[in-house]
C-alpha cells in the first residue's frame, strides 16, 4: 500500500452526516478529528453530530419507514445484494480504510471484509423468507394466524474493534426486515460505515432509509433519540458496563433491545487435545485483531499434564509474530487502538505478575511511535489475578492450570460473562459435556475462530440478550402479530 493509495481511499471516503439521503455538516458545525493509531497522525476530520441532528435523523428514518416496510421483499433484497457486490468490488478500499482508521493488518481487514459483507449477502437471502404460520385451533371453532411485520425504526450503535461487520450485522437484518436505521458508529472509527452507507446509496436504497451520525457525544446524541417516541429499536455492541447503561434509558419507551455485549472466553485444554491444533486455535482465538475482540479468549484453562507443552509450543508461535503498521507485509500484530488499551494491558499483567505469574514472553509496551503492546505470555496465573476476571482486550495470554473436568468446568463458568467458550479434546462425549455445562452462547469445539454469518452470534448472563446472524438474526427486527378468525365452516 502507498500514501497515494492512502489518500486516495480517505478523498472517496464521505465526512459528513447521511440523514435524509443527503449528506450534511452536523446543525452546530463542529466536526472531530479520526487519528491513525499505528502513528497517532489525523487522518481526516468528521462532521459532529449533536441531539438536533440525531433528531433530524430519527425524522428521516420515521418519514421512510412506512414505504420501506411496503416494498417489496424482493427489492429490498436486491438492494442488500447490490450492496453486497458493491462491497466485493471495492474490497482492497475497505480494507485499507478499516486498517487506517482502526490498526489491523490489512490481511485481517480484508478478512473483515469478506466476514462482514456476507451479512449483506446472507440477508438479502433472509429479506424474502419470512413467514408466518396459520392454524386451527384446538377446539377447531377458529383459525390463528401468525405473521411478521418491521418493528419500524431502529437505533444502531456499534463499537470500533470491528467497524465493517458491526455495521452489517446490524444494518443487514434491519433492511431485510424492512426496518429504517439510524447508525451511530464508533468515534475512533466511524469512517468505514460512512463509506458502506455511501454504497447503500448506488445499490439503490431510498433516501432516509439508512442514516449515519457519528459523534463525540455519544450519551448525549442517545438520549433524546431513545426517549422519541417513534423509535421501536435499539441494537447495541459495545461494553456491558455501557449497555446496562442503555437498557435502563431504553426502559423509559419499553424499546424492544438486542445487546451484545463484552466477553471472558475460556479456552480449555483438555489432556486429550491435539496440542498442536490447539495452539493453532489460540493464536487465531487470541491474536485475531490484536486481541482487541470480544470473542477473544481471556482465559487459558489448560489441564495440568499438558501445560508446559502448550506453553512453550504457543510461545514459540508467539515470538515469531511480526509487529508493524497494519499496512506493512505480514504484520500480523498491528497498534492498539489507543493509550488507555495500552495501560489497561500493562495494569492487568502488572497485577498477575505481583501476584506470582510468570512472564514466558513480552509484558509491556513497545518503544516506537504508536500505541503498540508486545505479544505476552503469562504462565501459571493465580486465581486471585484481575486478568482472569476482566477483559483484556489486548494481545496477553494468561495461561491457568487446572487438574478435573470438574475443575475446568467450574474455572470457565467462574465469570459474570458468558459469550463464547472454546474447548479442544479429541473425546467426543467430553466435548458433549461441556457443550452442556457450560454457561455460554456460542462455542469453539476444536474451533479457534466461531463467528460466521450464517450462524447466531450472541451471549447469556451479562454478555447481552438476542443473536445476530442466523435464521435468528431478523427476528430481532420483526414483531409477530397473532390474529384470530372463525372457522370458515362455522
Ligand atoms: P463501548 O465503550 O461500550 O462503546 C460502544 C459504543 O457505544 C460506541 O459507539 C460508543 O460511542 C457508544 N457509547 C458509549 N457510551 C455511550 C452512551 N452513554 N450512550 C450511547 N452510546 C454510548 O465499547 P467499545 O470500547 O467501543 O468496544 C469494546 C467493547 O465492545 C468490548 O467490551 C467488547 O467485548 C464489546 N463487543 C462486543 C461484541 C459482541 O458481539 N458481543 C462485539 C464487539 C465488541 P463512542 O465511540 O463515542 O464512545
């Protein structure tokens, strides 16, 4: 990649708020900077929405959700799949719009790229399956019928660790369903959804349908939207401690909610495994996106007669990652997405080290420009340790021993989250047990990598409520309505 690819990509890249179709500055004229994280540099600067454009917004989305609800499946299907090819044949931008604004290698973003437009292509598919159902009902004196309607405009926010498939797995579903949106990305990375809205716009998506108001204020841009009447939705990812904050103002309209929320993925290691494939599967479960996602595993319970040749296995792998600006060839660790993931790593292995962890590889920042953190390993982390408890969202794995089945199964569900689990053992009935006992939404069953479009993506406990992707994903957009009829021979 050059700087002239660079520029290129930012000059096509739109600025401004989409809200009624039309691009716009935001009411007060303010605008923000979007930095670089692998140089700290401005890449360029976004227009601010305040609370009368978010208002402006949700009247866009509410004037065009009536006719967007009566089109038909078909078209809003193609419209999903036009955005789907636009997407393919700008991919290389993308990608490189994603790494800029974000820090990931461009081989991950372009991964991102083909992961996160298949939402657009899986649900250009779903927009005209939906169905309802018609029954008699048991006295035989009536008939039911089912059937599925928008749950009309939506509120999106999405965080800035994913800045194409958060959009999409949102966006996708909404459309499909016939729901308008209003989107507020990420404020570290809200260039990559103006761009994909930009191509919603060629693949022929009515003005006001989809609008997009990036902002510095977010809680104050949220709260008049979510206190509109004429709001039915919210669609949050983004930190628990955040949502939780959402769902009690979401409260006040009784909106409907879809919460995805933050993680502490287990990855297990049973005696049994194949080591290899484990250690295959940590480096995608941890390192994928510089460990800044929240499918990333937290935790590293490995049982005590394997963990020494796991161990060294995954720090060999880890000593040979390149480190690099994400635009550079074969970078496979690029920045942190800034200072405050920068200390909230060094305190989390600081505190495991005082207590007793060994550092088998990294523990602390990299000197040179940018908000780099070397690949770290610690061994033997004591249970008391607050890496074990909290997010790291960083590239450090905690390696933990554990002795029983009994044991890694109360050490995994030992955690207010319950995202994703990943297990590696080559028993087949061991591997039935934990799909079982543990408290999870999704899981990796010798798999380091779980999130595809096709499947529902989501959490229990406080990792949040509803799945996106899937059969399932649409239904967060659709109410069902129940109608009662007399029987025709009556
Ligand atoms: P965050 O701080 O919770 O922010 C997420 C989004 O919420 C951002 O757009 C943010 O805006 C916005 N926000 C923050 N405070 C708000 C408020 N008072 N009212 C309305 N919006 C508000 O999370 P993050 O640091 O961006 O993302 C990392 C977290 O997301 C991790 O916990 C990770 O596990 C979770 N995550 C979950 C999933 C999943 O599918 N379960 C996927 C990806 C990430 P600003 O950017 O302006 O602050």
């Amino acid at each position: 990649m050059t700087a002239a690819d660079e520029a290129k990509v930012l000059a096509a890249t739109p600025t401004r708020l989409l809200i009624g179709g039309v691009w716009q500055d935001a009411a007060e004229g303010r605008k923000f900077d979007v930095l670089d994280p692998s140089t700290g540099s401005t890449l360029v600067a976004v227009a601010d929405a305040g609370p009368e454009d978010g208002i402006r917004a949700i009247d866009a989305a509410a004037a065009a959700q009536d006719a967007w609800a009566a089109t038909a499946p078909r078209k809003r299907s193609d419209i999903l799949r036009h955005a789907w090819e636009a997407v393919q044949e700008r991919r290389d931008d993308i990608a490189l719009l994603m790494t800029l604004e974000m820090g990931k290698p461009i081989a991950e973003s372009l991964g991102e790229v083909t992961y996160g437009s298949e939402f657009l292509r899986w649900f250009s598919e779903e927009a005209v399956r939906i169905t309802g159902r018609y029954g008699v009902n048991p006295e035989g004196t009536g008939r039911t019928i089912v059937s599925q309607h928008p749950v009309g405009p939506c509120y999106l926010i999405t965080p800035w660790n994913f800045p194409l498939a958060m959009a999409t797995r949102k966006i996708a579903p909404a459309l499909a369903a016939g729901c308008t949106v209003v989107i507020k990305p990420a404020e570290l990375t809200p260039l990559t959804t103006l761009y994909v809205a930009q191509l919603f716009q060629e693949a022929g998506l009515p003005d006001g349908v989809l609008n997009v108001v990036p902002t510095t204020k977010a809680g104050a841009l949220t709260e008049p939207i979510l206190n509109d009447r004429r709001l039915r939705k919210l669609s949050f990812t983004g930190s628990t401690a955040v949502g939780v904050k959402l769902l009690q103002q979401a409260a006040v309209n009784v909106l409907r909610t879809s919460m995805e929320l933050g993680g502490n993925a287990p990855f297990v290691v049973f005696e049994d495994a194949d080591i290899d494939a484990a250690v295959e599967g940590a480096m995608l479960a941890k390192f994928r996106n510089i460990g800044q996602a929240c499918t990333a595993s937290n935790r590293f319970l490995v049982q005590e007669s394997v963990a020494d040749e796991f161990a060294e296995k995954l720090t060999a792998r880890v000593s040979a990652l390149p480190i690099g600006r994400g635009t550079d060839d074969g970078v496979r660790i690029g920045p942190l997405i800034n200072e405050a993931a920068v200390k909230k790593a060094e305190d989390l292995v600081q505190d495991a080290v005082n207590r007793g962890a060994d550092v088998r590889i990294g523990g602390g920042p990299i000197d040179r420009p940018g908000t780099f953190y070397s690949p770290t390993v610690l061994d033997r982390v004591p249970a008391d340790s607050e890496i074990l408890r909290t997010e790291i969202f960083g590239p450090v794995v905690g390696i933990a021993r554990f002795a029983t089945e009994d044991d890694a199964v109360r050490l995994a569900n030992n955690t207010e989250y319950g995202l994703v689990s990943y297990v590696y053992t080559k028993d087949l009935a061991r591997g039935q047990r934990m799909i079982e006992r543990l408290e999870t939404g999704m899981m990796g069953l010798n798999a380091g990598v779980i999130s595809n479009a096709s499947a529902p993506f989501g959490g229990v406990k406080q990792s949040g409520i509803g799945r996106e992707g899937g059969f399932e994903g649409i239904h967060e957009y659709l109410s069902t309505k129940y109608t009662m009829t007399p029987s025709p021979f009556a």
